[in-house]
C-alpha cells in the first residue's frame, strides 16, 4: 500500500484535519455544528463593503485591488447590520486558506440562504470564476452577497455560503451512477432517471387537501434575521401557490418561488451531491442557488425516507409556464474520499426527510 490518501470530497473528520494543520486559516475555533458530513460553513468577518457592481480578481489580481476603486462604503457588521435588496456587498470571510497541492475547493450558499433568495457567491485573489477555489490557493476568502426579495439582518459570524473539499477526480459518470441506484436506491417513488447526472423534476400537484404546492415571496417585507429560527409569520412573507386544474404553474418574471422535486432523493454515505442546472435551452428560469446535498441526505440510515429536493425558481424575462414532472434540473454525485464520521441528519438538520418546506426563519405551521 502506498499510502496516498484517497481520490475525492473530503469528508467531516479530513476538513478538521485540515484546520488542525493550518490548510483552513481561521481567527477563532469553529463552532460546534460548523463542519457538516462533507462540507464547512464560512463565517462572515466584521464588515460589509457595498460595491458598484459584481467582479472578478482575475489572473495575479488580488481582490482588495479592485474593492478599494468599487467600494461605496463600508459597513460595521460585527454587532448586525441590514443588507438592502437590490445592493451588492462584498464580506470578507473568517476563514481563508492555504491548501496543500491537489487539493482544491467549491463554494455554494447554504440551503437557508438560497431559500431566502439571498444570491451569494465566493470570490477569491486571482479568481477567474465564482465559487471555485483553485488546487493550492492560498489567500483569502470573500462572500459576494446580493438580496433579491427580502432584506436581511447579518453579522459577525453568520454563515450563508459553505465549503467543499475535493482532492483528485471525484465525479461519478452516468455507469457508476447506475451501480450505485441499483445497491443504494437513488429515488423513492419511481424509477431514478439518469443522463449527465440524476433527473430532478417538479412537482405541481402536491400532497392534496388543498395544501399548497409551493410559496411565492412577497415583496416590500419586513426584514428576516439570517440567523434568528422560527422568527417569522409565513405569511408575512409569502403568499401560497395552489394547484388549479392541471398541473402547471406560469412563472411571471422576476418573482421567486419556492418549490418542491417530485422525487425524494437519496444521497448514500459514500458520495455527497450537487444540484446542477439542467440545459438552458430548455427553459427561461433558474433553479436552485444553494446546491450542496451532503452523505445522508434523505437516506434511511440517517433518519431520512428520501427527501425532496427543496428549489428556488426565478423566472427571467419572459412568463414561463412549468408542467408536473418536468425535469428542471439534475443532482451529480460525487464520491467521498472516505466514510464521514457523521451524517447528515445525525447533525439536528432542519430539513431531513423534508418536502416542501421554506427556510428555519420561518414558522411552521
């Protein structure tokens, strides 16, 4: 045996490693439930700068070149502050890095971030694309944060985007996949589709007795504290979409909703997953901005029964009409590099085993 560490995501017990032995750069211990089954949250740091516009470093160009000519000015967030929607702000992270050659790293927002439709993204020095953190980086992290629907009050601390570690070729094709749905059971309630990844459809018919089918948010709301659970009235904030007639919902432009996948899904405890979009010829819309399902999601070992993927849909220019059961996006496993020592749903997840569901700001109910 050689001893090279495994190919793949790495998981819980290997990114504490990874903090132990300084590759994961932070000021303060992390906090007990920041380090997931195969991902870690990132802390906001202490202030906010509201820039003109979104960027990129670019190759050799640190961030703070270009932050200090696109600043507007700069917010003490470290006691709470409220992000405005319709601004961009620039965070920088508590964590930074200085990773080991091999190893690199992708971000996405957290599920409650993306449910809030709070578009955030990772940008890091010399950049040369979003949420993705070259094999050996070592610098800084910053969270670009950009509200849409509902202002938020964040702080020093609060997480609303995490980290993925991956060593080495980790994606499994279509065949493995195959393998996998055969011993494991990727889908509950029909057979698993498969092509470039894992199918995700949409369901528009919901669980009956007039429940809802989704939610779609309202506008001019009050403020939703980002780290506040079961803080506020659902209605407040959405209004309810039920099904009429046929099983199809028109998206009108530039309204979010919140829907749910027709399937439950699984995520057996030697891969994690990532929500993809599906081909944008398909349709004018955008589906799920927090992507990351960690080992255990939905699977039965972990407390779960499948679960459904929970989707953020955004419309784009033109009104676009979405049937029952059409795909709208696909989940792409990849495999661990080792078993994590936790799972989820062992971690007192809010959204085990869920189905449509809104974000824990909200009460149930």
């Amino acid at each position: 045996m050689s001893g090279k560490p495994a190919d793949g995501i790495l998981p819980i017990q290997e990114i504490r490693a990874l903090a132990a032995a300084g590759s994961i750069v932070v000021d303060a211990p992390f906090a007990a439930d920041q380090v997931q089954p195969a991902s870690l949250d990132l802390r906001l740091g202490n202030v906010a700068h509201r820039i003109r516009a979104s960027f990129l470093a670019g190759p050799g160009r640190p961030v703070a070149g270009k932050l200090a000519s696109l600043t507007l000015h700069t917010i003490d967030i470290s006691a709470g502050a409220v992000l405005e929607t319709g601004c961009v702000y620039l965070v920088p992270l508590a964590e930074g890095l200085a990773l080991p050659a091999g190893l690199s790293a992708t971000t996405n927002p957290k599920s409650s971030t993306g449910r809030l439709d709070v578009f955030t993204r990772v940008v890091v020095d010399g950049g040369r694309a979003f949420d993705t953190i070259p094999a050996g980086y070592h610098g800084p992290l910053y969270a670009e944060i950009s509200p849409r629907t509902f202002p938020v009050l964040v702080r020093a601390g609060s997480r609303l985007s995490q980290i993925r570690f991956r060593r080495g070729a980790a994606g499994l094709d279509d065949a493995a996949l195959r393998v996998l749905d055969t011993r494991e059971r990727l889908v509950d309630g029909g057979a698993a589709v498969i092509g470039d990844g894992l199918h995700v459809s949409i369901d528009l018919e919901g669980a009956g007795n007039d429940a809802p089918i989704g939610y779609r948010a309202k506008r001019h709301t009050g403020v939703v504290d980002v780290d506040a659970k079961a803080a506020c009235e659902v209605l407040d904030y959405w209004d309810p979409v039920h099904v009429r007639g046929a099983g199809s919902l028109i998206l009108d432009p530039d309204e979010f909703y919140i829907l749910a996948s027709r399937e439950a899904v699984h995520v057996p405890p030697s891969v994690a997953a990532e929500m993809v979009p599906i081909d944008p010829l398909v349709g004018e819309f955008r589906v799920h901005y927090a992507g990351f399902f960690d080992p255990g999601f939905g699977h039965a070992a972990a407390g779960g029964a499948g679960a459904r993927a929970v989707l953020e849909v955004r419309s784009r220019e033109v009104p676009f009409i979405l049937d029952h059961a059409q795909v709208v996006g696909r989940l792409v496993y990849e495999r661990m590099a080792a078993l994590p020592e936790t799972l989820y749903g062992e971690i007192g997840s809010n959204y085990q085993a869920q189905g449509l569901k809104l974000s824990k700001h909200f009460r149930a109910g």
